[in-house]
C-alpha cells in the first residue's frame, strides 16, 4: 500500500487534541471518569471559558499572555459552580507545577477583580508522551526547600493524567469518542486493532483529523472528508469506516504511484496461482478486492513471461512500468 507520510508538527498535535476536547460531551466524559473519578458535571451545564490571561513580568512593565488549551466553567441555575482547565503535554516539563499553579492564580484573579463569588479552579494535565512521565507533580518537588521550613511552605500539586498507560478498566469508562483517543495511545504493542473496531463516533472528522496528525497518514485528510459528508447524510460512523475509507485510498494512490516490490511480489504470486488453476480475471480481482482492468493488466505482463513465469522478471516488468500502470 502506498502510503503518504509527513511529521506532525507540536501546533498540528496540539490543535486536534483541543478540538476535540471542546465538545461538551468529551470535555464532561473526561472530567468524570479522568480528573473526578465520579459522576460530577453534565455536558449540558458546560460553558466556555477564557484561555488567555495575562501576567507582569519581573520589571513590572511589561505584560505577557498565558494560554490554556482548553477551559470551561460548570454552571448550575446560571450560577458558576466549577473552573475546569486542561492542559495537553506531549512532551516532560518539569516546572509543570508553576505552569498551571500560574492558569489557576488567574482564574482566581479574575473573581477577585470582577466581583463575583469565588468558585474552585481545577485543572489537570493530559500528558500523552512516550516515555513515563518521571517530572515533579507537585511544587514541593521543585525547589530547593529546607527541612526545617517544610511545615511552612504551601504545597501545590498537579492533576495528572497519563493517557497511554491508563489501566484497560479506566479506559472502558470512558462514554465519549475520547474513549478511542485513550486506546490509541494505550495500544503501543498494536494487540488492540482499532482499525476493526465498530465503536460507533459522534465527532468522526475530529477523530479522522487525529489519525491523521499522530498517524503522519494523510490519507485521513479524505476520510475526514467522506466523514463530513456521512454525517450530514446522517450516516452513523465506526471507527472502521475510518480506517476503511483511508486503506481504500491508500489502494487508490498504490494504482497511480506504483507499489513497493515486496507487494508486488506478493500480488504476483496470488495471481499466478489463480491463473494457473484456470480463473479468470473477473474472478481473481473479486477474490483480492481489486480493480479488474488492474488484474488484467498484470495477467498480460505475467503472460508474456511463460511458461517458466520468472518472478524477479515479471516483478522487474511492473516495477518499470510504475506498478502496472
């Protein structure tokens, strides 16, 4: 299969894992089962927050902007109950602590400033990195601090979620097409075959997008497509349609751009097989799911090399001509 492949950039990563994070249904799906650990917040009493604020700097003139990745207020009778923020990490940061100890002082602030009644600010960090995350949790872990001054100093800690290593249990909790994320990154060893899986999404192109930045397959970019338009179909999707639709494409590309000898090789002996026990090529493309005018094709070229049919001349035969083409 011929595959199109580029590297993600960290704004390419970054921007997917938001996206999708902002729908209520997911926001309110890992808030319960990943930060809470309880039923606490309905998508319904979700409220977009802010996720700029702006901080002074140590000469007291100049201002600087900080950013969340994604913030909510959960309201009840239009009253503010909770802040929830969240930050993705792919990368250790080991002054993680600081970083969001600064979001939620200004989430306090800006109750100080604006007036109004003072409600929590809760914020955890979804860390999606490779390796395990072996940085500081908390603020006590950061700095130099004396024995002696430990009973003074005022901790501050972390909520940290480490999605690929969270246990199969917690991840079948989850509701939402995060669900999918999680097992994604979860599934390191490929023992879990998401491209079969038939769970059905409720934001397919956001789930394609993903695949698409943290696979580096752009062939997602015409699932996303084809899934846009089976939503405003009110087509229900799977995960498989996904996988599906891009391995189709990716049959597509490999006709035009040519295949790589170990396929071709491959697709030879299977035709040559059924060639050789009389089938036609009606019947040898349905068998291997393929374009009929290809198989026939490819018996033309396999034909002219009887009857000792020599592999590495045919193979060399397709390759020059682009696959077959």
């Amino acid at each position: 299969m011929a595959e199109e492949k580029m590297a993600a950039p960290h704004q390419q990563k970054d921007h997917v894992e938001k996206t999708l994070e902002c729908h209520p249904d997911v926001f309110a799906d890992i808030s319960n089962v990943l930060i809470f650990r309880k039923k606490v917040i309905r998508e319904e009493q979700l409220k977009d927050g802010p996720t700029e604020s702006i901080y002074k700097t140590d000469d007291a003139w100049t201002s600087k902007e900080q950013r969340r990745d994604v913030a909510k207020y959960v309201e009840n009778a239009g009253i503010q109950m909770i802040f929830v923020g969240m930050e993705n990490q792919s990368g250790i940061d080991k002054d993680m602590a600081i970083r969001v100890m600064g979001y939620d002082y200004a989430t306090y602030r800006s109750q100080i400033v604006s007036g109004e009644h003072r409600y929590p600010a809760i914020s955890a960090v979804l860390y999606f990195g490779e390796e395990r995350w072996n940085a500081a949790r908390s603020l006590k872990e950061i700095v130099d601090l004396p024995e002696e001054l430990s009973d003074q100093f005022v901790d501050y800690r972390i909520n940290l979620i480490d999605i690929p290593r969270l246990p199969k249990e917690e991840r079948e909790k989850l509701t939402s097409d995060f669900r999918v994320i999680a097992d994604y990154f979860a599934d390191r060893d490929g023992k879990e075959d998401q491209s079969r899986s038939m769970r059905t999404l409720k934001h397919p192109v956001e789930v394609a997008d993903f695949f698409r930045v943290f696979t580096g397959d752009q062939r997602f970019v015409e699932t996303m497509e084809e899934a846009a338009k089976m939503e405003q179909e009110g087509t229900v999707v799977r995960v498989c349609d996904l996988f599906d639709k891009a391995e189709a494409r990716g049959r597509r590309e490999g006709r035009q751009e040519g295949r790589r000898e170990g396929e071709i090789r491959k697709l030879i002996q299977l035709v040559l097989k059924k060639v050789q026990k009389g089938q036609g090529s009606q019947a040898i493309a349905e068998a291997l799911e393929e374009d009929e005018s290809y198989i026939l094709n490819l018996i033309e070229v396999i034909n002219r090399y009887a009857p000792d049919y020599n592999e590495d001349r045919i193979c060399e035969a397709l390759i020059r001509n682009g696959g077959c083409e």
